[in-house]
C-alpha cells in the first residue's frame, strides 16, 4: 500500500492498471528468483563433483610419486592434463612440504607460492564458490618418510558462471516482455470498464459545481446505465430541495438579520445550555464580555463547552454560593427567572460586573432539560455606584471617612462592647486646629485644603494598627480608640497625636506651627449610641476651646447639662424677645461732687422662670452668636424710650439722660441711624433724652461705619459715652479721633485707686488728657466712699457703681427721680 500513495489521487483506470502490473511483477520475481536458485544448486553440486574428482585424482597420483621424493614425472604429467583442462576445470597444481618449500609446480606459472584456500579439507558446502573465478582447494599429504606436506590445486568456476549469467538475462527478458503485455491488456481492459464511471464522475462534479440541471447518458441495461438512471433522479430531486432551501435560507437570513440587529441594540450576550449534555453555546458578544474568542467558544476540547464549569471556575469567590443557590432554585422551579448580579473573571485575571438572567425549559416530568439567557455589562454602571458609595462615606479632600462611616465604626464597636467581648472598651477623640480660619483667609482656601490633608496624613500615620480616623466637617477631625483601658491612656494617645507637623504654605519659606484643641469620651456606658458619644466629645472639645490652660478635656456629664441648659437659654431667649417679656433695669450715675443722680445707664435683665435673674453677661453672649443682639438692642431701646416718657409725666419734668449699649453688630447695620432717631421720635422724645455707649474697641479707627454712625448721632444731639477705656485696645493716638463725649473708666482702675500711687497717676493723667480734649470722665464700679473721694479730688467728674445705687427697676428709678426733686426743692434758697 506504501507504494500506492504517491497515486491516491489518481484515477481507477491508473489504480487498476497500477495494482495488477504490481502483482505480474511481484509474481514473475519470485519466479525468477526461484529458478536462479535452482540453478545454483545444481551449479554447486557439479563444482562439488569436479573438485572430488580432482582431488581423488590428484591425491593418487601424489601419493604414487611422494614416496620415490620425485616430483618430476608428475609435474610433466600435470603439464599435458592442465593444457587439456584450459577452459574449464583444473587450473593448477601445488605440492609442498610441511615447511612450506614447494615440491611441485604445475599451472599458472606467474602465480608465487600458495595462495590462501577457498576449500579445504572437505570443508566447502558453506561457500558460495560462484563467486570466485578460480577455487583453491587444499589437503594434506604424506611424503616419503612420514612427513606430512601439502597438496593444493586450483579449479576454474568460469563456465558455469557464464551459463548462469545467461539463464538469468533470458528469464528476466521473459519477464519483462510478460510485463509489457499485461500493463497493455489491462489498460484496455480498465478503459472498457472505467469510461461509464468517468461519465458518473463528471457528472457529480457538475452537481458540485452547482450545475443542477446536468443529466447523464442512461441508455443499456447493464448496471452502469441503472447507476445513471438512478443518478439523474437523484438530480432532480436535489434541484428541487436546493431550490426550497435557497428559499427558506433567504427567509432565515432576514430573520437573523433582524435578531442580530435585536441583540446589537441590547448589547448583551447570548448563552444555551444544554443541561442533559452539560455543553453550552455562547453568541460572540457573550465572549467579549468574558474575554474570549469565538473560536475557542466552538472548539469541542474548550473548557467553555461544560456550560458548569464555565458558570462556576470563573465566578467571585465571595459569589460562587449564591449563584449556586439562585440557580438552584430556578432548576427546582422556585422561582420563574433567574437573575443576579455578580463579577465573573475576565481573561485577563481581573472580575468585571455583569447581569445574568436566564429561563429553564422543562420537559413533560418538569425537569429543567434547557436553560437560555443572557449577560448584560454593568461593569461601569457598578464602578460608578460604587464609587458614589465610597464618595457618601469618605471625606473628598482627605479620603479619611465622613461622619456617617465614622458612626457606623461606632456603632459596631458598641456592638462589640455590648457582647461583653474582651477588649473593646473604646474612646472618641475629637480633634480642632487652632485659628485655621487665619490660615484660609491669609494664604487662600487651597494653602488651608494641603494643610488638612498633610494633618490628616498625620493622625492616620500615628494611630495603632485598628484605630480609625476620620474628618466630619470644615478643620475638625474625630478619632475611635480601641481597646482603651482608662482615660489616662486615652489622654496619653491624644497628647501623642496633638503634636502636628509643620506646614509650609507654598509659595513661601515660613514655617507654620498648627496647634489643636481635643475632646475626649470613654464609652462608659454601653447603652449609649454612637450619636450621643460623639455630641458628648463635641461638648469636651467646646470645653476645651474655652479653657486656656489645657488643651484636652474629658467628657463630664456635667458638660451635657451645663450645654442642654444654654441650648434651653437660647429657646427661651427667642420666645422671651418675642413675647417682650425682658426688663429693664436702670443704675444711676452720680456727679462726684454732689452725689446728684446725672444720668441712667439701661441694663437689660431676664427674669427666667427656672433659673430666676439671669444677668446680661449670661445671655448677651447667647443673642449675639445667634443674631439676636440687635432686637434685644432696640427692645432695650423701646423700653428706654417707654420709660422715660412716663417719668416725665409722672414727674412733671424731663427726667435724666439715660445711655443704651450698642453692640459691633448693631454698628455695622448701614440704616442704624435711622432706626433709632425713627424710635426716638415715635415717643415724641428729644434726642438729647437718649445716650449711647460703645466699647472702646468699636471706635479706636477712625474710619469705618461705626465712626461714621457715631458721628451721626452725636450730630443728632445724643451723647455718645466710651465703656471700657483703657482695657486692651486703648491707644492714645486714637484718643483725639474718637468721636464721643464722655469716657467711662473700667472698673479695674479703680478697686486699688486709693493704694496704689502709679495707679492713681495714670487715673488722674488720664482724666486731665480727656478733659483736655473737651470730654468728661465716668468712674465704674465704685463701692466704697473713699474711692469716691479719691477720684472726685483727682478731677473725676461722674461716678457709678454700687456705693450710690444698683440697677433698679423702672418704677424705683422713678421713684429716685422724685427722691432728688424733693431734695432741690427742700434746699434753702440762697
């Protein structure tokens, strides 16, 4: 068969002639063969014949001759015998003694001393001797005198070789011719029987070639004509079914056009299971989401024809059980759809989001047989979501966690707590920088925005491995605290972590060194949530702010009620300014020289129903954070107004000037002015009735609204008085600039008056520099009657404080009016 294969595509007719030529000749080898070695057999047996009768002729005549040790005769007599023999048979002769010494010589004169034996000593039936022109035989002979010599002689093969030869060269022409004859009689043959095939060959290859309407000569009865009957139906019938199909594969054609358009637009893949076979189909777009080729989705050794393994072997970790269980519970029935979303590993070894939906098909029995579905790419929709999560749980310009995570730490380590598990007593550290709004405002928000971050870098950098820091608004950041003991050591990790790292805004070379203030809650009580243990360190950081001496403080209960009563205060204070129900109360000042009551200063008072006269140091503070300073302001005003008017008609005269405080954020107001002269006139009052105070710290510019407003009221016909002179920011330069007439002397000047002389210098040069600059002088806080004294001999000219009066209420301040009227009247006329 080997030799065939170079024609296995040849046709039948070469095939036939090829294959019977083969068996001729492989038949007349072996014949040829066979008879050459016949005829080498008997080719042998006459060399074996004509070598025994040599030597048996030899070997006589040898012996004859050996005993006389005359080898003359015998060498003549071999002469004449050789010559006989010269075309066939004996060639020469060769007798020697045991030492080799040659005793005879007959034949083949040129040939020098013994050549080595083909024969010898009977021992030659091994020995293709047909293929040695000349065969040397040799034997043993005995000599005269017992000695043992050597008989060689030689003997010609040629003409039998010549025969051979020629025997083989006739067979094998024989052969051949034989060959010749064959090769001829069989094409003949094969053209006669293949000429019909070829005609059914032809014509399937016009089938092939599409030419369906191609018919074969069919005419005889023999089987090729049947074959060719036969064919030509078979014809017919497959133009027919080619034609429906061609019209049903038109018809396919537009119907998957219009699918994949369908599924284009979806832009899902496609995926068939097989679940009986377990092997699955996958549309290309199915492989490109999951990182595959088509290829390998068709090939029968893909592992992604085991439909299990596909849904399985690249499915999340943390995904693989509920895949399993969702698809479980779609196979059993209990539920119409499968659906789920999950991450499934792409080839690149990454996991991408994707939906997949299915449907099972069931047989007669209900038993899910097939399943078909698709996966949609939510890969980005899921990035985007996730992103946002993170985005509602972390700080955007730190990326510690937001307020609503850092709660939820809370939370889970109240859990812990509340499981009694060992170690998980925790703390909550609050954190504040120190003065941060300065930084903004001199070097930009952007210099404050790389300051946080390089201190949030910081806290994350210095906490213990399971502490969470987090940022919960503006400079503010909040630390929990694992496995804390006791205070002390919550204390200790704070102070660690109050040392902030230097800044350098960019830009420049100054080294900015931030300091913080930090409030601090120890989970004492399990039942609380996390809501309250973060308002209670919010409440130490607030104490902390307040306190200079240490920067960190620890919750106290007594925070909470001391910040419930303020928020309680600041309620309160809303529903009193709207309901009016403020006092007034009015504390007299006095000329020093006469103790005559000059003027009223109006002291707002709040009589609370729980925690009774709350003093304006209280909640002044209170309506200012919360923009309420200056309705209480024109409340006090009103009233003053109110009260004064009734004096006068209670008295019959116009009573003293009374001051009212004004306020930096009543000052800034543009219409200031014409709110209070509008008030003042509503009463029917003169303007010179009503006077205003203001803090030193208000006027020490001269420039600025409150200058200005100042200014308008003095021009109005109102005095304007300086509370506070001489506390923080007074500055002499500013002195001659500010626009008022009276200066009020802060109570510190005058407790040690009478026993400090430096003192009492600055006091007396003081007066002496405002009278100077036209502007009379008011003494607070006096208590005793020689502070009195002293400052009325130094050239004081008004003086207030408790030695002459508290702040009294409205009808006791009238009732001092009247006192001093009576007074006047009852002096003796001079």
């Amino acid at each position: 068969m080997d030799i065939l294969l170079p024609f296995r595509n040849s046709s039948i007719r070469v095939k036939l002639v090829l294959v019977s030529t083969a068996v001729q000749v492989v038949l007349l080898s072996l014949l040829l063969i066979n008879s050459v070695r016949l005829m080498d057999q008997a080719a042998h047996a006459n060399l074996d014949t004509l070598i025994s009768q040599n030597a048996s002729m030899l070997h006589a005549m040898a012996t004859a001759y050996s005993g006389q040790a005359n080898f003359d005769p015998l060498q003549d007599t071999l002469g004449e015998l050789l010559d006989d023999s010269a075309e066939g048979g004996l060639v020469y002769v060769r007798i020697a003694d045991e030492e080799g010494k040659l005793l005879l010589r007959a034949g083949l004169p040129q040939m020098e001393g013994l050549p080595e034996p083909s024969l010898g000593f009977g021992n030659h039936d091994a020995v293709d001797l047909l293929s040695s022109p000349v065969i040397h035989v040799r034997h043993h002979l005995l000599l005269a005198h017992n000695k043992v010599g050597l008989l060689q002689f030689g003997v010609s093969a040629s003409v039998l070789i010549a025969a051979r030869q020629a025997i083989i060269a006739q067979s094998s022409l024989i052969a051949l011719a034989e060959v010749l004859a064959t090769v001829i009689l069989l094409s003949i043959i094969a053209y006669l029987l293949t000429t019909r095939l070829a005609q059914l060959v032809d014509g399937s290859q016009a089938l092939a070639d599409g030419k369906l309407d191609h018919r074969l000569n069919d005419e005889g009865g023999d089987e090729l004509s049947r074959l060719a009957r036969h064919f030509n139906t078979m014809a017919v019938a497959l133009q027919q079914r080619v034609t429906e199909l061609q019209d049903f594969t038109t018809r396919l054609k537009a119907s998957e056009e219009r699918y994949a358009l369908a599924i284009r637009g979806a832009n899902d893949g496609l995926w068939d299971w097989d679940i009986l076979c377990d092997r699955g189909h996958y549309s290309p777009r199915f492989c490109e989401l999951i990182g595959i080729t088509v290829d390998e989705s068709v090939s029968d050794d893909s592992p992604l024809q085991t439909a299990t393994t596909l849904f399985t072997s690249r499915l999340h970790p943390d995904e693989v059980h509920i895949f399993k269980a969702r698809m479980a519970e779609h196979l059993k029935g209990s539920s119409p759809q499968f659906m789920l979303e999950h991450r499934i590993r792409h080839e690149d070894g990454g996991y991408r989001w994707i939906m997949s939906r299915g449907v099972a098909q069931r047989n007669a029995k209900g038993r899910a047989v097939r399943m078909a579905g698709s996966i949609s790419d939510i890969h980005l929709r899921k990035r985007a979501e996730q992103q946002l999560l993170y985005d509602a749980l972390h700080d955007g310009l730190t990326g510690l966690p937001n307020r609503a995570l850092f709660i939820e730490h809370v939370r889970q380590a109240l859990s812990q707590q509340r499981g009694n598990e060992e170690g998980a007593r925790f703390a909550i550290l609050t954190i504040n920088l120190e003065r941060f709004h300065l930084i903004n405002d001199s070097y930009g928000h952007a210099t404050g925005d790389k300051l946080l971050c390089v201190v949030a870098e910081c806290l994350a950098g210095s906490l213990r491995p399971g502490d969470i820091v987090a940022r919960i608004g503006g400079d503010q950041f909040t630390v929990l605290l694992h496995g804390i003991s006791s205070s002390a050591e919550a204390i200790n990790i704070a102070e660690s972590l109050s040392t902030l790292p230097g800044f350098t805004p960019p830009g420049t070379h100054q080294m900015l060194h931030m300091t913080c203030r930090m409030g601090i809650t120890l989970s004492e009580n399990a039942q609380s949530d996390a809501e309250t243990l973060l308002r209670d360190t919010d409440n130490a950081l607030q104490m902390a702010r307040k306190n200079g001496a240490s920067p960190i403080e620890v919750f106290q209960s007594s925070m909470h009620d001391q910040v419930l009563n303020t928020l309680r205060i600041e309620t309160d204070l809303r529903k009193t300014l709207s309901e009016k129900q403020l006092q007034v109360h009015y504390q007299p000042i006095v000329r020093l020289s006469n103790r005559e009551i000059a003027s009223f200063e109006a002291l707002a008072r709040w009589p609370h129903p729980s925690y009774g006269m709350i003093s304006p140091a209280k909640f002044i503070p209170i309506a200012e954070s919360l923009d309420l300073i200056h309705e209480l302001g024109m409340f006090v005003l009103c009233r003053t107004c109110e009260d004064i008017a009734d004096w006068q008609t209670q008295t019959g005269v116009e009573p003293p000037p009374v001051s009212v405080n004004l306020s930096a954020r009543q000052l800034s107001r543009p219409n200031l002015v014409e709110e209070i002269l509008g008030t003042i006139s509503s009463y029917q009052l003169a303007p010179e009735r009503l006077r205003f105070e203001v803090t030193e710290s208000l006027v020490t510019s001269s420039t600025g609204p409150a200058s200005d407003t100042l200014q308008c009221l003095r021009d109005a016909g109102m005095v304007v008085l300086i509370d506070d002179f001489g506390t923080g920011y007074s500055a002499l330069s500013y002195l001659h600039t500010i626009p008022c007439d009276v200066v009020k002397l802060d109570g510190s000047f005058v407790g040690t008056v009478t026993s400090d002389p430096r003192l009492r210098a600055i006091v007396r040069h003081s007066i002496n520099l405002a009278h100077d600059l036209g502007m009379l002088v008011v003494a607070e806080c006096i208590e005793r009657d020689d502070q009195a004294r002293m400052l009325s001999s130094i050239g004081c000219d008004f003086g207030q404080g408790y030695l002459f009066s508290k702040a009294v209420a409205t009808h006791e301040a009238c009732e001092l009016i009247k006192a001093q009227l009576l007074n006047k009247n009852q002096e003796p006329q001079t």
